[in-house]
C-alpha cells in the first residue's frame, strides 16, 4: 500500500512538472502575443481615462426650517401637525420634493445661468470651460446674455460657433433649430437677432478669443436644463428626527455643481 501510495505522489509531482513545462514552453513560443496583448491593455486604459468624461459627485448639507420651533401659528404644516394630520417626518419629505421640484430648479438655472454651456471642441472629446479649462482658457472668452422675457421663450436649443478668422474678425455661425446663424463682426460686443429676442455676445476683460480655440456655446430652454438636474439631483435628511439634509448632485464639471448650490444658501 506504501509503494502504491508513493507511486501516486510522484506521478502527481511529474505531472505538475510536466503542466508547468508546457506553460512555460508555450509562453516562450508566444511571447511576442503576451506582451502585445499587455500593451493594449494598458494602452486602452490609459486612453479612457484620458479621454473618458468624468462625473464629479458634488455634495452640500442644508437646514429646512422646522415648522415646530416657532409655535402653530406660523405655517399651516405646524397647524395640520398639531391635529395629527401631518407627521414630522412626511413635513420633511414634502420640503425635499419641493427642492427637487422643477420650479425651484429651474429657478436656480435661470440665476445662475447654467442653462448656457461653452466649450472647446477636441479630436476626441470636447473640454468644458465652465470655470476655465488648463490650456486652453480660464474662464470663457466670449459669454451669452438674454433679457429674462426672451430667456422665458426659449423652447429649442440653440448652437453657436464664436472663433477668430485670419482678419482678425470675430466669426459666429451655428443654428437655432431649424434657422442658419451666420454672422460676422468687427468686434464685440455683438447682439444676434432671434425670433425671441436677442442674444448679446460680450467679450470677457481679461481673457482673449484664440484663433486655435474656437469656443462652443449651447443654449439650453432653462426647463429642459431643469428637467436633467431633477434626475441628477438626490436629497436625504441625515436622521428622521432631524431637519438637516444631505444634497448630492452629479455633474461633469465641479465647479458648476458648487455654482449650482450656491443658490440654496
């Protein structure tokens, strides 16, 4: 039984022996695929993170009034509260709905004007210069301004195209839905004229239009803008006995998303 047993393990110890010279000989034979298939691998994640769009969780902490802290007359939530009609916890999950509601949102795009986005377009992606881009600029060389009745009528999205030509004019073409933009100035400012009112271009003081950067300008109506922020926008109360509640909001661009909650300080 002995003999047997020892048989078993040397069988099993060439047989390991054996696994491991095929392994080691094919590796040799095929060397040149493994360290090609190394490369790409690292080549194609090095690629998305270079050029892969990243999305920034953006938090903010806030504090709802507590309708309990001042006695029943000072809203009718303490009053329908105190009759047992309204728990504490549900007066909470209203005032979040109502943040996350598209009135309010669509209220912090208009003034903070994040329904118009500028970029620099790239062979592989383009560069949001929301709050400046490193190489190319620090903040946006020519900004849009609408009047609020014309920022109101806004129903379709409108695309500008603002670059420098050799002559040194400025040169602005794109399309508001159906409709060609194609304009040329001396210099801005400049209005262009839409059905709904008009578009002023302005000229940032400090930072130039580059011939080589041509800037992107997206016009989005504020209620669609609002409608994607619903969506991206979540808000929990920290404890439910607490009035304090947590906002998170995806967004590509940092910057904008702490711009973003500015306006519920």
């Amino acid at each position: 039984m002995e003999g047997n047993n020892n048989k078993g393990d040397s069988s099993k110890d060439i047989g390991k022996e054996i696994s491991f010279h095929w392994f080691f000989v094919s590796f040799l034979i095929h060397w040149k695929w493994f360290v090609l298939s190394v490369v790409v691998f690292l080549a194609g994640g090095y690629i998305h993170l270079r050029y892969a769009i990243r999305v920034y969780s953006v938090s903010s902490t806030i504090l709802l009034k507590d309708s309990r802290r001042g006695g029943l007359g000072n809203s009718e939530a303490s009053i329908y509260e105190a009759i047992g009609f309204l728990e504490p916890n549900r007066i909470i999950e209203n005032e979040i709905a109502v943040l996350r509601s598209r009135d309010i949102l669509e209220e912090v795009v208009i003034e903070e004007e994040l329904f118009v986005s500028y970029e620099v377009k790239g062979k592989f992606k383009n560069t949001d210069i929301y709050g400046g881009a490193a190489g190319f600029y620090v903040t946006p060389p020519v900004k849009v301004y609408m009047e609020k009745s014309t920022i109101s009528s806004l129903y379709r999205t409108i695309y500008l195209v603002v670059s420098l030509t050799d002559n040194s004019t400025v040169k602005v073409d794109g399309h508001n839905g159906y409709e060609t933009v194609d304009y040329e100035f001396n210099a801005l400012p400049a209005v262009i004229k839409t059905p709904i009112g008009d578009l002023l271009l302005l000229q940032d003081a400090y930072v130039s239009l580059k011939k080589e950067h041509p800037v992107h300008i997206t016009v989005v109506p504020p209620v669609r803008k609002a409608q994607e922020y619903i969506g991206r926008l979540s808000a929990n109360n920290i404890d439910k006995n607490s009035t304090i509640v947590n906002l998170t909001l995806s967004e590509t661009n940092r910057k904008r998303g702490e711009v973003f909650f500015t306006s519920f300080a």
